[in-house]
C-alpha cells in the first residue's frame, strides 16, 4: 500500500471505514431511513395477484446528459405512470438545483459568488463530498471544478501551465471549505469550483427511487437507472433478483454481450472509468493529487447500499492503486468492488463473486479442433454503421434492425434491435414479417432506440443459442424506419473464411454508409 496516510487511517481503527463513510453519508441522503419510514404504507401480503405479476418499462432520453430507464412490479398502469411520473419530476428537480452545465442551478450560482445560504439538498452533496474527500484520502475529490473546466474547453489540460495548474492544485488542497450545518451556508475560496457529479448522479438515483415509493406505496419493486449507474429495490420481474450484466472492460462494440451478471437485491451499482466521455484519447477522470487524466484504470464498478455512495466510491478507486482501493473497500460493510487497469490486470474484493450469477455448462460451444469447415480463429464480422441526424421538425429516432441469415434466409443471429415501443417496432417490416413477431422473448432483445451518433457491432460466428457456425456463405441485413420518416433495408454477403475482407454500402435517407470489415481480431 503505497499511500501512508490510508494505511495508517485503516490500520489506527477499521471502525472508521466501516461505519462512519456509510453512517454519515446515508444520514446525509437518508434512503435507507426513508424506506423505512414508509414501508408500513406498503400493504404487498394483501394485494392481488395480478397486480403483484404486473411489471412496467419505461425509457427517456436526454436526462442529465444521458438517458433513463425504469422498471416496476407489482403497479397497475395508472399507479406505474405516477410512480415514473415522480421519478421525472424529482430529478427535475434535483437538477436545477445540482447540473454544474445549467449556469441558471443553484450550484453554478454558487460557484459563481463564492457564498450562499443554500436548499438542503445542495448542501447535503457537499458535505457529503466533503466527507468522502476526507475518508479516501483525497482520492474524491469534489473540488476540482476549475481544472475540469479547462479541461472540457479546450481538450487537453496538458495545455495548462505547469506552475498555474500546482498553483490551483495547491490552492484547493490546502483552503477549507466554510460549511455551517445550522445556518445551511457554503462559502468556497476564489480557486475553488465545486463538481459533485460523481456523487449527485447516485444521490439523484437515491432520492428518486424514494419519490416513486412515496408516491406509489404499493410499488413491489423498482429499478432506476441513469446511463448504467442504478439502483434496484424489492421484488424484480424475475423473483430470484434484479440481473445486470457487467461488460468487459475491454468491450469494444455496442452489442458486446455481458462478461457477467451480477445477481442484485436492494443494492446499488455504480461504473467508472475511460467511456465515451473521454476526449482526444485520454480520460476525463482527473487525477485529484496532479490535476491531470487519470490513465492507469479502465473500469471501476462498485456495488453497495445505496447509488450516492458507491458512486462517489467508483470514482474514488480510479485515483488510487489496487491494493489501497481494495483495502478501501473491503472495510465497507455491504461494499463490493471490481477493478480493471488499461494493462488488462483485474482485481475484486473477495465477496465480488458472491454475486455473479454461475453460468450452465456450455457444451455447445466445443468446436471440433481443425475442421475445414469450422469458423476461422479469432475472426469477426465488424459492421460499422452511423445514424444521421436528420433536420426536420418533428424528428424521431430511427428504430434499427441488424441481423445475419444463412444463405437461405434461416435466422442465425440477431445482432441489434434498437426500439421498444410497441406501436412501431413491426416497422422494420422486413426483420418483424419474417423473425421478429416469432420471437418468444422480444423484450431480452429489443433495446431502447440510439441517438444519432456511430456504433459498431460485431458477429464472433455464434448463433442465437452460442454455438460456432461453420465457415460458408451469410447474408448481413441492415434494416431501418423512423416515425414520420423513410424506410430502408441493405443486405451484405459475407462469405466466411480464413482471409480478411472488407465491404461499403452507401447511405441511405435514414441511415448513413455502412462497412463491414471481416478481419482477424485476435
């Protein structure tokens, strides 16, 4: 363990890590006590059966910066769409007073006059950060406002000058913070810009988890997630738990299926790590001791009580070593972690595999070694593929259908279903006419629709149950719609064999060119 002072805190007293981060950050958010204060409202052994079977879906894009999915069981339709109505509205709420984007929130007001008397809400997070900057030894840190901000404007804090970023660094390590827990003031030194992020996205998990339950008492069970940090309480629509599938850390595609699945009750998970907000190839995470990106770490996920916690925790391990960070967190009771570095080296506390759900023997997947005709080694259909975005009033996102077929058209993979709703899923005629109306379990493939933007999705040669195809001849089909817009459908043949080959097809009114590159990967 390489940093002195989290050693000597962990070795003076475990008490401190156990109880004390928890104990006082769930006193600041308090959805544990909330909970129960509540839950004799909800009356689950007498309601009737259907209403227990009943489950709800719900997905929104654009909220705080990503987008937002929620589960329910145990709600009639009115009671769902009140229960997500409050979600809405609570995190609404929470935004104006906590996004560091909206310059008119309570929070960039306060960054901008240095002094305020604040809602109860704004100055629970940052005494909260506070907290956690303390007990991960500087690992969290919620000061760095200024730096991110150089950051994010010009795309390299490497641009910044040496002396000025020490300077600013030695600035928010070394001035308090005034909090006055009576009065609820604030008053931050001039270098001081205060970014929560890592720490209210959980606490907006949390606190909306507990309107919905407020609103609707009956609820049996409720998942909240906002782009992959989320929170599960109560009965899931599979009684044995809520799953959620863990990617790869080095997952490269957007249809990579997941390398676990985590098998939650009541518990919260939060990610870390290089994403797709990182900017000219480094991260966006900033290291709080030099002020510089953070590239030593891939992913870090952490599982605990409640999403405030474990997020602030999965950021906090991204700026320390393995070993401290694993230290750190097996001294949290109820915390669990898994780490990764750029190096491919992973790490997990030692209850990490208490909840990864045990997969059956895959006999199927045993390939003859050597076979003529087997799938060649390490290689992968990768097709890229860009949805536009179209300038027209009323524009709605295309629903995308990517699957391949043998040569006679027998379905062997679904690769995508991007789209949801009921209503216009069969839009994709081709795909719904001929696979999609068959499948017996649409909802475990069909995904909420993407924004415009570019993805790739990737084909290993298995088939819908995870068994190697042989080499031969395959049709890539390419499907797409968009309410009030057109329709296209594009085919590729792939012809699979051990030699790299690669292929365009030009765009289309509703979806732009498209490659597919079949090449050796590994």
């Amino acid at each position: 363990m390489s940093n002195p002072a989290l050693k000597n805190v962990l070795k003076q007293s475990s008490s401190v890590f156990r109880l004390k981060p928890i104990v006082i950050a769930l006193s600041l958010i308090s959805p544990l006590t909330a909970m129960d204060a509540f839950a004799a409202l909800s009356p689950s052994s007498n309601l009737p059966t259907e209403l227990n079977q009943a489950n709800h879906r719900f997905h929104q894009d654009h909220v705080l910066g990503t987008s937002l999915d929620v589960v329910m069981t145990g709600a009639n339709a009115q009671q769902a769409e009140k229960a997500f109505h409050a979600v809405q509205q609570e995190i609404a709420r929470l935004d104006q007073i906590l996004s560091t984007w909206n310059t008119k929130s309570e929070i960039s007001a306060l960054n901008r006059n240095k002094e305020a008397q604040v809602s109860p809400e704004l100055f629970d997070v940052i005494a909260a950060c506070e907290s956690w900057r303390s007990k991960s030894c500087g690992a969290f840190d919620a000061r760095l406002g200024q730096l991110i901000g150089f950051w994010e404007k010009n795309n390299n804090v490497h641009q910044l000058d040496e002396s000025t970023r020490q300077h600013v660094l030695q600035q928010i390590q070394q001035q308090p913070i005034h909090l006055d827990a009576q009065q609820k003031t604030v008053q931050l030194d001039k270098t001081v810009t205060i970014a929560p992020d890592a720490y209210a996205k959980g606490y907006i998990i949390d606190r909306a988890l507990i309107a919905a339950r407020q609103a609707v008492p009956s609820l049996q069970g409720l998942m909240i997630d906002i782009g992959g940090d989320l929170r599960v309480w109560g009965e899931a629509p599979q009684k044995s738990g809520w799953k959620v599938g863990i990617q790869s850390a080095q997952a490269k595609f957007d249809n990579a299926l997941p390398e676990q699945v985590l098998n939650l009750n009541n518990q919260a998970i939060a990610f870390s790590g290089k994403g797709y907000r990182d900017l000219a190839g480094q991260s966006h995470l900033l290291d709080p001791k030099t002020g510089l990106p953070l590239q030593h770490v891939e992913q870090c996920i952490v599982v605990g009580h409640c999403a405030a916690d474990a997020d602030a925790l999965a950021t906090a391990l991204a700026a320390m070593s393995p070993e401290e960070g694993m230290a750190l967190i097996e001294s949290l009771i109820g915390y669990e972690a898994k780490m990764t570095l750029s190096n491919g080296d992973g790490y997990q506390t030692t209850g990490w595999g208490q909840m990864v759900e045990a997969r059956p023997q895959a006999e199927m997947l045993k390939v003859a070694a050597g076979a003529s005709s087997s799938w060649p080694a390490g290689y992968q259909a990768i097709l890229e593929l860009v949805i536009p975005k179209i300038a027209v009033e009323n524009y709605r996102i295309p629903y995308v259908s990517v699957w391949i077929t043998d040569s006679n058209k027998k379905l062997v993979k679904t690769l995508a279903v991007w789209g949801k709703d009921e209503k216009w899923i069969n839009s994709n005629y081709v795909w719904w006419r001929r696979y999609g109306r068959q499948m017996p379990n649409l909802d475990a493939v069909a995904k909420p629709s993407r924004q415009p933007g570019q993805y790739k999705l990737a084909w290993d040669g298995k088939d819908e149950t995870g068994k190697a195809v042989a080499a031969g001849q395959y049709i890539v089909h390419v499907e797409t719609s968009r309410e009030h817009g057109e329709h296209s459908y594009q085919t590729f043949d792939l012809d699979v064999k051990a030699k790299a080959s690669s292929q365009t097809l030009p765009a289309q009114k509703e979806i732009g060119a498209l490659k597919l590159n079949f090449q050796k990967v590994n």
